[in-house]
C-alpha cells in the first residue's frame, strides 16, 4: 500500500503512452516526443491542489466571475533527463520560472553525485515541481529535495515517470510532505540500480547517448 500522498496515475492516456515509451524498439525522438506529452499529463495530475483567488474578468457581454492561481511555480528539472519533461510543462505554466540541478548517479555506488545549480540565495517560488522521470534508489530525488529545501522551498511536489518501490520508499521516509507523482512503480531495481522492467537509462534512450 502506498502512501497517501504518493498517486500513480492510472489515467489511460497516461497508461497507453507508457506503454509506447517502455518499448525498446521507441527510437529517441517518439521516445522525446511521449517524455514531453507524458509530462504535460502528469503534471496536470500533480497541480490539481495549486491556489486560486476569485477575480473577475470583463468578457464582451458581461463580467464573469473566475478564479486565477496564486502560487508561483519553480519548474526543477534535474540534468539530464528531466530536460525533457520541461518544455511542455512550461507551456501549460508559461508563467513559471525554470531552476536546474545538475546529477548524476556514480555507476559504482550509486550516489548522487551534484555538479550544477544556479539557485538564487533565496527562494524566488512558492511551489517548485522536481521534473525527473525515472525514481530508481531514490538518491537523486533525495539529494534535489534536499538541496531545494537548503534554498528555502516550502512546498515540493515530485514529478517523475517511472519509479522502484526502494526508490519510493526512500524519498517518502526523507521527504513525507513531498508528494510523488508517477505514470508506475515496477517491480524493483536489479543489481546495478536499474528499474525492472522500468525502460533502461532515460537520458541515453532521449539523448541518442546509449
Ligand atoms: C538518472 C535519472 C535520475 C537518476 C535516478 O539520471 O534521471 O536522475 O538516474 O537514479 P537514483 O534514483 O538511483 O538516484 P543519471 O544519473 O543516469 O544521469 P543522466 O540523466 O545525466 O544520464
Ligand atoms: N536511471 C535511468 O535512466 N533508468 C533507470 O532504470 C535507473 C536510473
């Protein structure tokens, strides 16, 4: 059981393009083309809880009472995968601001290893959405979190695609007041730190790097 704020969508536009990602024949522009619409997706799950205030907006016949967000957002796409994931968000959110950190796993312990960001000194968002779409030990999500609650974030939501149970449970015991957003959690990461069946190494099947 999961906990209440982690949510795998089951949503079947989600579900189907999932499907058309995993698969290892998806050369790498279908595969950047699904990152970008899988993301729009998700995220659209993921802000269903963002501030709104009632305005009201003179249309040509009347004045209709609406309601417009309040929050600002910080789109944090962790280098490099989670690249792909911004674009389209940024479109749905075009008023966001984009921070970037940069991680990498070491392949021998498997750690994060941090070598960019260019956050401000303090926090210039109320809501910062982590963009990263594989959740395998959990130790990059972590170490963002981490970094990003350095800075001063108050809320944080993670957005990612496809998580390991380990990797679950990990960023949740660090971070319960995070929420995670994900298309699936599989089966588990096998002995070098993949996710199985997952769909093998998210930056080499985008950047044509494999
Ligand atoms: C991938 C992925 C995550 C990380 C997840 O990045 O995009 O950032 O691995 O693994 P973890 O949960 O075990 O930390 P990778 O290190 O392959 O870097 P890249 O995107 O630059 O290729
Ligand atoms: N990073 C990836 O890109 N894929 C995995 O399965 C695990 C980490």
């Amino acid at each position: 059981m999961l906990p209440d704020n982690v949510f795998v969508s089951g949503h079947p536009l989600i579900q189907h393009k999932l499907a058309i990602l995993r698969d290892k024949s998806t050369g790498p522009k279908k595969f950047r083309e699904l990152i970008r619409e899988l993301s729009i997706l998700l995220a659209y799950e993921a802000t269903a809880d963002l501030g709104l205030k009632d305005v009201d907006v003179e249309t040509p016949m009347g004045t209709a009472h609406c309601r417009q967000l309040t929050e600002t957002i910080g789109l944090v796409p962790v280098l490099r995968a989670g690249l792909g994931m911004v674009e389209g968000i940024w479109e749905m959110m075009p008023g966001s601001e984009v921070w970037h950190i940069g991680l990498f796993r070491d392949e021998r312990t498997l750690r994060p290893v941090h070598y960019y960001n260019k956050l401000p000194v303090s926090p210039t968002v109320q809501v910062c959405l982590i963009l990263d779409p594989m959740l395998a030990t959990g130790g990059s999500a972590t170490a963002t979190v981490d970094i990003l609650k350095k800075w001063g974030a108050q809320r944080i939501k993670y957005v990612g695609i496809i998580g390991a149970p380990e990797g679950v449970t990990r960023l949740h015991a660090a971070h319960p007041d995070v929420s995670i957003h994900l298309a699936a959690v599989d089966e588990r990461l096998n002995d070098i730190g993949y996710i199985v069946p997952g769909l093998g190494d998210a930056g080499d099947r985008q950047f044509g790097t494999a």
